[in-house]
C-alpha cells in the first residue's frame, strides 16, 4: 500500500497540489491507494476548503491530531501514520509541480533498497539541492519587473509569453541579488535577460550565485534567489528539457535534507512517534537514519517544486517571493494539466507490500 501524507495547512497552495494527488491516485493510473491530509491550522477557511475537497474523492481523508503537541512544528502530524507495512510519502502542502513519474520513481526506489531510510524527490527549490541544480546549469538570467505594466498581463505559465529584460545586466537599480531588498509591487513578474545565440551572459551577478550547499544557508533565506528559481523551472518546463536538473542518486550522508517530498516505510514511523525531538527534520534526516545506519537519499530522476520555505515567503513582512506572480504561474500550469485528462502512463509497479526493516545496516 502507498498513501500520500499532505501536511495540510493552506487552502491556496493546495488548490494546486490536488491536481497533482489525483493524478497519482491509483484508479488514474498512479500509484497512490489513498491520500491523508494531516491538519496543522485553525484557519476556519482553510478547514472549510478541506471539507469541501475531501467530498471530491473517496481516497482522500483527513486526520486531526488527537495529542498535545507545539503548534509551531509540524511533527504532531505524523501521528496519521497508522499503516506499518505501507509506504507513506510525505508532501508538504506548497508543492506546486510533480512531473507524471516522481511518486513512482521514490517509492520504487526505496522498495528495491532496504539498505535507505528514506528517498526523497529531487525538489526544486530545496536549500542544498538548488546548489546542486545551479551546478547543473539550469538557472535562466532572470530579473523582476521593477514598474508594474499599465495593462493587465494574460495568465499564463510560459515564459516565452513574458517580455524580455531591458534593463542593466547586473539586474535593476538598487536591487541586491541577495534578496535584502523587498519585491517592487504585488504580483510583480521576473523577466528573463534574452540573449543572441552564443552570447555569453555573466550569471554570477543573479541571485542563483549566492546558493550555497547548506540547510540554512541562502538558499532557505533569500527570496529573490527563490524567484529565479521558479522562472528558471518555468522556462525549462516550457522548453520541455526539465531533464537538465536529473541525476541518479544523491547521497546526504546522514546531513540534514528538507523534507519536502520524502517517501518512507510506516513502521520507521511507528517504531518511534512520538519523536523524541520536536525539529521532525533533523530527527528523521539525521538522527533516526544515523542510529539505525540507513541513510536518506535523494532519487533525481523524480522532478517536484516546493514553493516557498518560511523565509523566502515572509521576507520584508511578506513582500518577498509572495509578491511574486510565481504561484499563480503554477496554478495555471496545473489547471492546463487537468484540462488534459487525468490518466498518465508510469513506469510498471505491483502492490506494494513492504517488508519491515528494523535490521541496522553498515553506514
């Protein structure tokens, strides 16, 4: 069994994962058996919209925490695991893009391995992992917008439909790459820098160089480095060469990885929740998977967005990555997509019957 674990808290974001869910489910040819939305908010709306979604389908279901835990971490959620020998994947509810194979590619990958802990997806927009995309070559010269259009631009996610940059190489007047500067207006576009075939551009001046190969470095904190990152991914989507993020494996070697997209057994769950740490992160990442000699690897070839971490969204009291038009872009992505029909072609799988695996093996 696999069951997709959404830790539930925003109406808006989640308005976009569904198409995604049911997409994946398996009677639409994905490999989800069922779908639980793990509530960590209050917000009457946000728990309205999810009463309202649950009537969409008999796979989805909610779970309420009946334990006392800190409202201010998300742990409490992962008392909905209650499926030992079932696969749960994990998503944050600002996932925004999962490409047709993603859910399949990590649960297979951690099926044919018992020796991994956990798989994650190549999340686009993870702190260490845009490190590694930047490596890649993947990041587009983006800059935002800085005068808000007198006409109101269409809706839509493609790049090629956005007007080129013409302003100063090294980005906007006044405009810090490292995001200490706020968003020029709501809902303000990033533009990308056009260039002559074969013309060299010096990306080092973009806010994708101040990335760095750390959990909490820049790529956690600053906003406008989370911008370029969507514009790139939006470029590459509609150039259909997303393939130029993908590798095999990546290896965290028991250091700590967001866990955005993560796919794991049940039983690692139940052996020990409640966790005896409230940061779920660093305890599952690199606590539980140290202890038990099992470590957490990252499966590129499973392609996912993660929209915004705390920082990026509440940088300059909200007027960071938010005042970008970023997640509206997703959102008409994912509506084309639903337009499209829901059943899609995966690589081959089973019924997933997961074998307990409380052996420790050799780091």
């Amino acid at each position: 069994m696999v069951i997709g674990l959404v830790f539930y808290g925003r109406r808006e974001l989640v308005r976009i994962l569904d198409c995604y869910l049911k997409r994946n489910l398996r009677e639409n040819g994905g490999v989800l058996d069922e779908v639980v939305f793990a509530i960590n908010t209050d917000d009457q709306d946000d728990l309205a919209y999810l009463e309202d979604l649950l009537k969409t389908s008999p796979k989805y279901s909610k779970h309420v925490p009946q334990g006392e835990y800190d409202s201010h971490w998300w742990f409490g959620n992962w008392e909905a695991v209650s499926e030992r020998d079932a696969v749960y994947v994990k998503i944050d509810d600002d996932v925004v893009f999962v490409e047709d194979d993603t859910i399949s590619t990590i649960v297979n990958r951690l099926v044919d391995n018992p020796q991994y802990f956990a798989v994650s997806a190549n999340v686009v927009n993870n702190p260490a992992l845009s490190w590694v995309h930047n490596r890649l070559g993947v990041y587009e010269p983006y800059w935002p917008e800085m005068k808000k259009p007198v006409a109101q631009p269409p809706r839509s996610w493609r790049a090629s439909e956005l007007p080129a940059y013409d302003g100063p190489a090294a980005g906007p007047e006044g405009f810090d790459p490292a995001g200490s500067t706020p968003a020029p207006y709501q809902g303000h576009r990033w533009l990308p820098v056009r260039l002559w075939l074969g013309e060299a551009y010096n990306i080092t001046t973009n806010p994708a160089s101040t990335l760095t190969y750390d959990p909490f470095g820049p790529s956690l904190h600053n906003w406008a480095a989370g911008a370029q990152t969507h514009y790139s991914f939006l470029h590459h989507l509609e150039q259909r060469d997303t393939y130029k993020y993908k590798f095999d494996t990546w290896d965290y070697l028991y250091e700590r990885l967001s866990i955005n997209f993560l796919a794991l057994r049940g039983g690692d769950i139940l052996d020990v929740f409640p966790f005896p740490q409230s940061d779920d992160e660093d305890y599952l990442t690199r606590v539980r998977s140290k202890e038990l000699g099992r470590r957490v690897i990252v499966d590129g070839t499973g392609l996912a967005v993660h929209f915004a971490f705390g920082p990026q969204r509440k940088a300059h009291d909200g007027h960071g990555l938010a005042w970008t038009d970023a997640l509206d872009r997703y959102g008409a992505y994912a509506d084309e997509k639903s337009r499209s029909g829901m059943r899609f072609v995966t690589r081959s799988f089973m019924q997933y019957e997961v074998e307990p695996t409380t052996k420790s093996y050799a780091a």
